[in-house]
C-alpha cells in the first residue's frame, strides 16, 4: 500500500518490509486509516518509526527452522527432499527512536512443542563487532535490535541463528539472516570547499563554462535521499544583470548566462551555490551552501591612450643618457599585465637615432632618453612622432585609439664644448737622433662652439722623456732633446706625448690629443759581443772552443751579420787565437797553437755591424785555460790553478789573519787581569756573586690579583711622628725608617784573615738582629698602624732574637683565648 499525506509517504509491504524516502512528523486534523490496520486520530502526532514499533508489537514475524518433507518415490523405498523456502532479509529503518531493545522478530522450531530450545544468534552485530547490537531471548526466540542504527556506518549485517536443546545439542541447522539498514535522509549534502575559486575572461560569450561545484550526500545515492540538485541563490554585483550565470542542477557546472562580462566594470561575481537532496525538493530535502568566487580575466581590449597630443623636453648638447621628457599613458587593462604594459616608438623625427623611449615599469610612463649626443650647431630641436602600444597584441573586434600617438618637441641647449684635435691621435714619422729645436709637426684643436668667439692655449701634460715642447698658441711641437728609439720610453718604435687644449669659455673647456712619432731607426749603437768569460782547455783539441755572439740595440738592417777579428796587436794575440766564422751572428774562438799555459788571459776581440756605414766595438773576452779530462772538461785542480790568487786577495787574507791575533791577544789580556782581581779581593766570592747587594734589590713584596683589593688608607704615613716618639720602649712602627740613631756595624779590615771570615759574619748578624733601624722596616705589617690617634699597640713589640731565651709566661695573664699560646711559649708543667 502505497499512502500519501501531505510530508508523510511511506511504501507498506506487510509487515513493512521497506521504506523510502523522508519521513516527517505530521499533525493531521482528520482520522486517516493506513493499511496494516493503524489510525491515526485528529491532532495527535506521531512519526512512522512510533507506528512500525506498534506494528512489530502487535503483529512480529515469525521465522521458522526450515523443515525437511520427505516423500516415498518408488517401491525401493527411495524417498525425495522437498525443497527449502529462502528466508527474507529483514528491513529495520535505521534512526529508529525506540523504545529499545525493539523487537524485530521471531524465531521458533518446530520441535518447541516436544522440547526445551534454547535460541542464539552470531555473527557481525551479535557476539562479533560491533558487539551487542542485536539479542535475541533464548526461550522465546524473539530477537531485538538494542540501539538505532545508522546506515551510512554499517548498511547490512549477516547473522545465523542457531536452536540447541536444554543440553547443547544442536536441534536445528543453522539459518541465515540478513538485516538491511533502511535509509532515511539524514545527511544534508556537504560540499568539498565552502569557498571555489574560478574564472572567466571579459567579454565570453554565453554558454562559456565557467567552474564547476561538487557536494556529497552520504545518505543512499540510489534514492532520492542520496541525489543532490544545485541551484544558484544570489549573484553579487548585479551588474549588468543579476542573472549572469547559471549551473547545471546535475553537475554543477556554472555557465555565463548572458553576455556583458567586463573585468573595467566588475573583475569578481560572489555566486552563492546550494546543494539539496531529495532531488532537490525543497519541502522535503536538506540543503547546503556553497560559495563561488568568480573572477573576470582581463583581455586586451582596451588600448593605450596617451594623456596629452603634445610633449615637449630639453637635453644639453653631448649629454647620454638622459630622460628629457617622460610621456604619460592610461590603459583601463589589468595592471602590470602585457595588456596593460605600453610600447613607445618613435614614427618619425630622429633619422639618426638619437633618442630612445624606454618604459617606467612601475607606472608605464615612457621616458625619452639620449642614447646618441646630440650637436646644437648642427641641431637646434627635434620633432619627434611617438606612437604606444601594448606588449600584447588587441583583442579581436578592438581598434586602436586616436590618442595612441602624440608629437614630442625637444630642445638642444648650447654649452662650451671642449677643443677638439681633428686627428687623434695622430702619427708622424722622424728618424732618431735629430738635434734639439727641430719642428715636428703642428698639433692645433679646433673649437666646435662656432657660434661664441674663444681662444684655445695649448700645454703638455705628458711627456715621459721630456723631448718635447708645444707652442701655446699655435699647437707647433719642437724638439728639446734628441730623440732615441733605442729609449725605454719608446715602445714598438712609437714614442706618445699627450697635449692638452682649453679655451676661455664660461665654465673653460679643455680636451686632450695624443702625439704619435715614429722613429725611423739609424744605425747608432755598436755591438756588444757575449759572453764575456769562457774556458779552454790549455792543449788544443776539437772541443776546446768557445761560441761567441753579439747583440746590437739598433734593429734592422743595422744589425748582424756580424764581423768578429782579432785585432793586430798585441801580436800575442793573433798567434795563440783565431777566430772562425760560423753563421752571420756567430763565431768560434779557439787556441792556435797545440799548448798554451793554464793562466786567465783578456783575448780582445772587434765586432763589426752591418749598418751603413758599419760601427765597431773592440771587447773583451777573459778565458781561463785549464788542464781537461779525457772528456774535454777541466779538472777542479786545474781550474783553481788557472784561477790563480791576484795580489789584492793576498792582502786581504793577511789582513784577516793579522786582526784575528789582535782579538786573541786581547782576550788573553782580559782573563789575566781579572785572575788578579779574584786574588786581590778579601772574601771568597766574586762581588757579582755576592748574595748581600742582591738581597737588598728587593725592598718590595706584592700578591697576586686577589691581594690588590686592600684598603691604601692602613699604609699612609700618619700626620705626625709625636704619637710615634711618644710612645713606651718596646713599642714601635715597623713599617717605616724609625727615627733614632742608627746602630754601629763591626768595621771589616781591608785584610782579613781567611779564619776570621766566619767571626765577621757572626758579628754582623748580632749587629742586624739589634738594630731596629736596619731595612726592611715590615712595610706589609699594615697591622701596625690603624689609624690616626689608635690605642692599639703594635704586634711589632713581640721582638724576636736570634739567640737568648724569653719570657712568655706573660701570656697566661691575657686570657682564655691566649691560653693555647702561653701552653706553647711559657713552658710550663708539661715542657
């Protein structure tokens, strides 16, 4: 039976084996009669789980152990198994209200009626988890559900029930039951963001997806319970029109709706998205919401529009890189964005590329820049055709604007221009040696200020050799020395100097040109031959040779190939040398007779160049003639008899020697006179030894880090001497030289004799234990002195000696506290 009632419809099969949908509580004015026998009376309200309650209480199910029928077939006595019935599964609604345990139904055998049975049931919800949801009574057979049931945490459960006698045999075959957890709409559709983000571009078309919204219900997806629909609440702004987008109620797509998009006018729409199941009933689902932030995506569709037809701007001549005149733009596109960032170019003007438009990326300005100086004799003011566009091409259907062009008026302003030399550097060509007042050439600048009548005065700022001097008023360069190529200021035969031009303009201006002369080489260095000392062997033989060159500082062709000649005199010299040529640069030196004694002998020799007309040099060779080995090498014997010893190193050697016996001699001098010293002295010690001056040195003791934390106040010399003078034999300061006469010392003969020494000592030691002037005066007993008119005697008065007794029986009479002391000085019953 299928009811319907205003928010109640439920789908009845006896004994309410299923149900759909929602159900609500009703309140009914009029007695409605349902199948299954149930009223319901006027004003009285009451919810479907209450009525399926009533409906088990009054009329539960029954579930019976299947029987087994069997029936004869043949004369053989075989028999046939009739065929078991399939037991229903059991529908339970779940967030059923109670009162629990509710009973769901019953289940009995037939073999009740002959014996005591004892029901139980197993399996997931029973004794399984989640344990103890269903129960059954063991006599009855009634089973229970004991709490409501949630289906979107367990749909279904599977358990067996089981029939044993009162001694736990098994009566009948276990059956299995299936409890199906009946769905009610208790979930409301929960979407997966509350906050969905998407986009559309300005000016789409309608019908342009947009995004899309998803929401889940977790109530059964197969009933209307489950199926969500969507719909779009408000639209914020309402611009153009409140209705710019539409969604999908299946899917939740969102769509345009209408055309209008502009990012200018509106650049975000705050749609607000509900959800309801129920397949979207309102009078019966649940809903939810959602919210979609749409935001509108700029295109190119609005061009740049400069702010003014016209701009004007001023640059000083020869200035680089300088803004002269910043343009100003307006675009409506999405900032900072290719849509929106300008594009200058310059249509017309500046043939020669004098400026440059760069673009401001804060604010799109275009700043006209100098990247080539400008001349004001040449050109006074540029009229310049500026067009702007964006990095990113219009969009489709969007024509540029008029006001994408402007003109630009720039002025040259005229300032002193610096003098400037027409060739620079330039180069000239002399030879080397000319004499000193020559004209070189004439280096004059010229001054570009043609429209401002100036002098130019020229000076030298560099010139390394000081060859050089500049006329200046003319520019005329005269030499003040001859000019050396071989100099080492000239550099890969170019010789620089540096001028300087100023005028009197207002600020003066000045420029620099630099002079290049290029020596012409002449042939005015004669050449030097190398080495300058060798070796032979004193008998002639195949390797007893020397290899002899020359260098020349002149290049060419005044250098090699070189000429080497022994002169004619002395004759010696031709008749124990001769000189063969090897190549244009070198030759051999070599002995021309067969033996010549070992000695150092200066073989000069004349090298000739090959300039026009040829220099010479007569050099000096010194080569030391030695015996040699088989291999041609000389023996260290014989190398230092070829050395040989000249007179001057003769002398100095004996000069050496001569001062080395003075220092002996004198040392000699030195230990007998201090031997006599040690004789002549009266003690036994040496007076740098004598420990007495030592010991006297130190007159001052001082502690560590830790004993410099004492009041300086205890060590000040107090402000008279009467309290000092005035007070009793046996007390006194020790801490200062004590005003009385000082004691005599035993005087010690010039001439002791040695057995007398230790009675001198012993005299002296009583002298210094009696004498109460002798140092040092306990400077560290700060003890002593407490201040300025104390009445505290001085720990000084406890006088000691080096020999004698005293008397401490004094002690007992002081106390207690000095009672350990007197047992220790006074002697007593226990000495």
């Amino acid at each position: 039976d299928l009811i319907f009632h205003q928010s109640l419809f439920i789908w009845s099969k006896a004994p309410f084996s299923g149900i759909c949908h929602r159900v609500h509580h009703m309140k009914q004015h009029s007695s409605v009669t349902l199948s299954e026998g149930f009223l319901l009376d006027k004003d009285i309200e009451i919810g479907v789980e209450d009525m399926i309650a009533r409906a088990w209480d009054s009329n539960p199910r029954v579930i019976k152990f299947p029987r087994k029928h069997q029936k004869s077939s043949s004369a053989n006595g075989l028999r046939r198994q009739k065929r078991d019935w399939v037991i229903p599964p059991i529908n339970v609604p779940e967030n059923s209200r109670g009162p629990f345990p509710q009973m769901l139904v019953r289940i009995r055998s037939d073999q009740d009626l002959e014996k005591g049975i004892r029901y139980s049931i197993t399996g997931a919800g029973a004794d399984q988890p989640p344990i103890d949801v269903y129960n059954i009574d063991p006599v009855h057979g009634k089973m229970f559900v004991t709490r409501p049931l949630d289906r979107e945490e367990r749909a279904s459960y599977h358990l067996r029930a089981h029939a044993v006698d009162m001694n736990g045999n098994k009566v009948e075959s276990p059956i299995d039951l299936y409890i199906y957890v009946i769905d009610m709409n208790d979930n409301r559709p929960e979407f997966q963001n509350q906050v969905y983000n998407g986009s559309v571009a300005e000016g789409s078309k309608p019908g342009t997806l947009v995004m899309q919204v998803t929401a889940n219900d977790s109530d059964d997806d197969t009933t209307a319970n489950g199926m969500v629909r969507y719909r779009i609440l408000s639209q914020t702004p309402h611009m153009p029109i409140p209705n710019m987008f539409t969604i999908n109620s299946e899917t939740g797509d969102i769509f345009t709706m209408a055309a209008g998009l502009d990012r200018e006018k509106v650049s975000q729409y705050i749609i607000i998205v509900q959800a309801t199941d129920m397949e979207g009933n309102l009078n019966f689902g649940l809903s939810n919401t959602a919210t979609a932030l749409i935001s509108v995506t700029d295109i190119n569709d609005n061009p740049p529009e400069l702010t003014a037809r016209t701009f004007s701007g001023e640059v000083p001549e020869n200035r680089v890189n300088v803004v002269v005149a910043n343009l100003t733009v307006i675009d409506r596109d999405q900032p900072h964005s290719p849509n929106w960032a300008a594009q200058y170019r310059i249509a017309s003007g500046d043939p020669q590329g004098h400026f440059l438009i760069r673009t401001n990326p804060v604010n799109n300005d275009g700043m006209v820049t100098v990247v080539k100086p400008v001349d004001y004799e040449q050109n006074r003011a540029f009229m310049l055709t500026v067009i702007v566009s964006n990095k990113a091409p219009l969009a489709s259907g969007i024509q540029s604007s008029l006001q994408s062009s402007a003109g630009v008026t720039i002025s040259v302003q005229d300032i002193n221009e610096s003098p400037v030399f027409p060739t620079n550097p330039k180069s000239i060509r002399f030879e080397e040696g000319v004499p000193a007042g020559t004209t070189l050439t004439v280096f004059a600048a010229q001054d570009p200020d043609l429209f401002i009548q100036q002098t130019v005065r020229y000076s030298k700022l560099s010139d390394p050799a000081n060859w050089l001097r500049i006329n200046r008023t003319n520019g005329q360069i005269t030499t003040m020395a001859v000019l050396d190529r071989e100099s080492v200021y000239v550099r890969n035969n170019i010789y620089e100097a540096t001028f300087l031009a100023a005028d009197n303009g207002s600020p003066p201006a000045s420029g620099t040109g630099t002079l290049q002369i290029h020596l012409i080489d002449v042939n005015d260095n004669a050449p030097v031959m190398m080495p300058k000392e060798a070796q032979v062997c004193e008998r002639a033989n195949p390797r007893s040779k020397v290899n002899i060159t020359a260098s020349d500082a002149d290049a060419d062709p005044h250098v090699g190939p070189f000429v080497f000649e022994l002169p004619s005199y002395p004759p010696s010299v031709r008749r124990n040398w001769t000189v063969s040529r090897i190549s244009g640069d070198y030759a051999q030196l070599r002995l021309r007779i067969p033996y010549l004694d070992a000695e150092v002998y200066d073989v000069p020799i004349i090298v000739s160049d090959s300039g026009n007309p040829p220099l010479s040099n007569r050099s000096i060779i010194k080569v030391k003639v030695c015996p040699c080995d088989d291999n041609g090498d000389c023996t260290t014997t014989g190398a230092v008899a070829a050395a040989g010893l000249g007179t001057g190193a003769i002398i100095a050697i004996l000069i050496c020697i001569i001062i080395l016996l003075i220092l002996v001699l004198v040392f000699v001098m030195w230990m007998k006179r201090r031997e006599k010293e040690r004789q002549s002295k009266p003690l036994l010690i040496d007076p740098e030894d004598d420990v007495r001056d030592n010991i006297l040195k130190y007159d001052e003791e001082g502690g560590g880090e830790e004993d410099q934390d004492y009041d300086l106040s205890q060590l000040q010399q107090p402000e008279s001497v009467e309290h000092i003078i005035s007070k009793p034999v046996g007390v006194r300061r020790v801490d200062e030289r004590p005003i009385i006469a000082e004691s005599q010392y035993p005087v010690r003969h010039s001439l002791p004799h040695p057995g007398d020494i230790g009675d001198f000592i012993n005299d002296g030691l009583r002298a210094a234990d009696n004498d109460p002037t002798a140092p040092p005066y306990d400077s560290l007993l700060v003890f002593d002195y407490e201040g300025s008119g104390s009445t505290a005697g001085s720990v000084s008065s406890l006088n000691s000696s080096s020999s004698g007794d005293q008397d401490y029986d004094y002690l007992n009479d002081w106390g207690p506290r000095f009672k350990k002391l007197a047992d220790l000085y006074g002697g007593g019953d226990d000495d």
